[in-house]
C-alpha cells in the first residue's frame, strides 16, 4: 500500500459521490500520479470503504472503463489503461484546478467556499 | 473465581499504566512508521488503542470463566490459570475492537486509498506460516496423544508406587482441549487479519495504514505465543506418563522411548514462538506501509 493515492468523498457538499470519485479518479490519471498499470482496488472494498454501494463505484468504473482510462482483465483485476499521447493533453490549468477542488473537499468546503477563497486569493 | 478477579485487577492495573495519551500515541504512530505524526492522526491512534485497551479489564476477568465453563461442558477439570488465558483475552479484545470497527458506519468526510488492499499486505507470508506451522505441531501432538490413550492407559497400569488418584491425574488427556485451543486460537487470529483488512477507514490514509498493519501483525504474533503455549501443553500427558518410570517400562511400544525428546522440543517451540512474536510486533522501518500520507 506504500505510496497510495486516495480519493475523498464529501456527502455533504451536494455533488453526488459517483461524480466525485470520477472527477478525482479522472485527475489523478490524466495527471498521470496513478501510471498505467496501476491497480485499483476491487469495487466491493472502495464501496465499503466510501461506504457507498457497490452498484456506486461500478458505475464510476464502468464509465472509466468506457472513457478508456481503465482496464479490467481477469487476472490482473482492474489497473489504469496505457493512455495514447492524446488522451492526455496538459493542461496545468485544469490540473491545478482539480488539485484545488480535491483539497477543497477534503476540508469540508463547497463550491461557494472555493469561489469565495479564489476571489479572496485573487485579491490580495 | 478468584483467579478471574486477580486477572480482572491485572486488566485494569494494565489499563492504568497503559492508558493511552497524545504523546504516547505519537510515540506509537512513530514506532509504527509515521515519520511526523499529525495532530489528526494522534486523535485516532488513541482512539485505537483506548478502544482495545479498554476491553482489557473485562475480558482478562471473563476469560478464565469462560474456559472454565468450556472445560465443564467438554467434560475437563477447569484449566490452569496461565499465559494462555492472558493471551486468550489480548486476541479476543483485538477481535472485538476490529469487529466494531468494522460495522461502525462511515460518518462524514469518507477517505480510501486507491490501492487494493489483501492479506499479505497487512502481515508477512512468512509469519503467517510459521503461525500455521506451530498450531499444525500442536494439533500433530494432540492428534498423537489420542491415538496413544490405549497404550498409555496400558503402561500407567504397570506403574508401581503411585495413587490410583495420581495416576487417574496423570492419565488426564490433553489433546481435546489443545485442539479446541487450536481452532478458537486459529478463527480467533485470522478474523482479527481478515478484518483488518476489510474494516472502515480511520479517515486518514497514513495512519489507516499502519493501524490496519498493527492489528494483524499484533494478532499473529499473540497467535504465534498462543500456538507455542499449545504445543508445550500438548505433550504434557506423553511426559507426565514417562515421569513415572526410570527409563522405557516393559509394557511400552518403542516409540515411547523417543517422548523425553519432547521435553527439548517444548524448549525449542518456547524460543521459536517468543521469538517470532517479537518479530511480527516489531517489525523494521521497510517493511511498514507509510509515510505521513494524510488528508490536509
């Protein structure tokens, strides 16, 4: 488990779970912190982890699975995908972006916090 | 009864000198391989270790009822007080900690490592078969000492200068209650692992982690001195037959004259499970899981 990364779910701040895990999961491998290959922990363990259902976090796996980023063989269980050169654009912006909104939740706020703390930031 | 109260007031003297602070938790986050220990997750080490140790007092006064309720139901004197009943009460408060860990419902902000979490990755492969080795032995020799009750039976009725109650004493078998020890130990040991890993998260990635690999590593090594306790009991019948005599008596098979060497392998199962517990409970700075990953 040495150098995992992890994904963070607020239930409170109205943007539902499955779209925070992707949104997460999509930045963390398009920004390539979880390299190809990487594997993912099985769906029943991050549901019960996130306590949400299962039928949650297959769905986000699913609709990475279908975005290309993630490949599930029989074997080797669920890992990140080889991303072709341009699926995977940079764009420090919306990497920063993500980062920002990841801590953001992590510390309980919401978007009205984070507008708030940009033009706040902004300013100074 | 009064050994349950000794042990109880045992639990509780422990409970008292062991009561876990802030300081001590970051001693013990940093033990256990978090560099930089954060306030967060000094909050929920002693949390973690208030919620075992509390269960110390209770369960250290119950245990030696328990077994002694066991023993009557399984038709056997009431059990010795000893290590055993100590370490039966240290694996049963692990348990029961990680069970209530593990279907407490996950409250706000939900936190989980992107990593797949097994077995292996909590406790060494090599541990968990030395653990497996021992309680192996000590049924082996439970499973010997009941195929031998026939011919012991045969070779104590040729011992001269000893009561029939001595005798009737020394004929009491072993082997039930050291395979009955055997499974309890065993469930007991790999229910603490399985739900160490499959248990809710702490919230903090880093102390997850190691608090995950502190459990299981802690519940094998209790495993290891409890398979090393059963496997010195285990041939305590054979011996106390041979104790008997001067030498191998007329009325033994030939094997009988290989049971002294049991006394040596008690010894060597003494050495090998202490030393194994200290081992797994002590493990180096490589082969921990963190770091000072946390959620800032």
């Amino acid at each position: 488990m040495t150098g995992s990364r992890w994904v963070v779910v607020d239930p409170d701040n109205g943007v539902p779970p499955w779209r925070q895990i992707r949104d997460q999961l999509v930045h963390l491998i398009r920004s390539g912190a979880l390299s190809a290959g990487t594997p993912f922990p099985p769906i029943r363990q991050l549901a019960r982890d996130l306590g949400l259902s299962a039928g949650t976090v297959a769905r986000v796996y699913r609709e990475l699975e279908t975005g290309g980023l993630l490949v599930t063989a029989r074997r080797r269980g669920t890992v990140v995908a080889d991303l072709p050169p341009h699926a995977s654009p940079p764009d420090p912006l919306a990497d920063a972006a993500a980062r920002f909104v990841a801590e953001v939740r992590a510390l309980g706020g919401d978007e009205h916090a984070a507008e708030a703390a940009v033009r706040a930031a902004w300013s100074d | 009864m009064e050994s349950a109260l000794l042990y109880g007031l045992g639990g509780l003297a422990v409970l008292l000198v062991l009561w876990p602070t802030r300081s001590g938790a970051n001693r013990f986050l940093r033990r256990w391989g978090i560099a930089e220990p954060t306030g967060q997750q000094e909050s929920i080490a002693v949390r973690y270790l208030r919620n075992r140790r509390l269960l110390y007092p209770p369960l250290l006064f119950l245990v030696p009822s328990a077994a002694d309720a066991l023993a009557g139901l399984l038709g056997f004197p009431p059990p010795e007080p000893g290590l055993l009943q100590s370490y039966a009460a240290l694996i049963i408060a692990l348990l029961l900690a990680e069970a209530v860990a593990a279907v407490r419902p996950v409250r706000g902000l939900r936190v989980a490592a992107l990593a797949p979490r097994r077995w292996h990755d909590v406790v060494p492969r090599t541990a968990v078969v030395i653990l497996l080795a021992l309680f192996a032995a000590a049924a082996l020799l439970a499973v010997v000492d009941l195929l031998a009750q026939p011919v012991l039976r045969r070779v104590v009725s040729s011992a001269k200068g000893y009561s029939p109650e001595h005798l009737d004493h020394v004929l009491r078998p072993t082997a039930v209650p050291v395979l009955a020890g055997v499974v309890i130990g065993a469930a007991a040991v790999f229910g603490v692992v399985r739900l160490a890993v499959r248990r809710a998260p702490t919230g903090d990635p880093g102390s997850d982690a190691v608090l995950r690999t502190r459990s299981a590593r802690v519940a094998v090594g209790l495993g290891m001195a409890w398979a090393g306790s059963l496997l010195t009991a285990a041939p305590s019948r054979l011996l106390a037959v041979d104790g008997l005599f001067d030498g191998v008596p007329d009325t033994a098979p030939a094997w009988f004259a290989a049971v002294p060497a049991l006394r040596w392998l008690g010894l060597l199962v003494f050495v090998v499970s202490l030393g194994g517990w200290m081992w797994v409970v002590n493990p180096a700075k490589r082969d921990l899981p963190v770091s000072n990953e946390g959620v800032r």
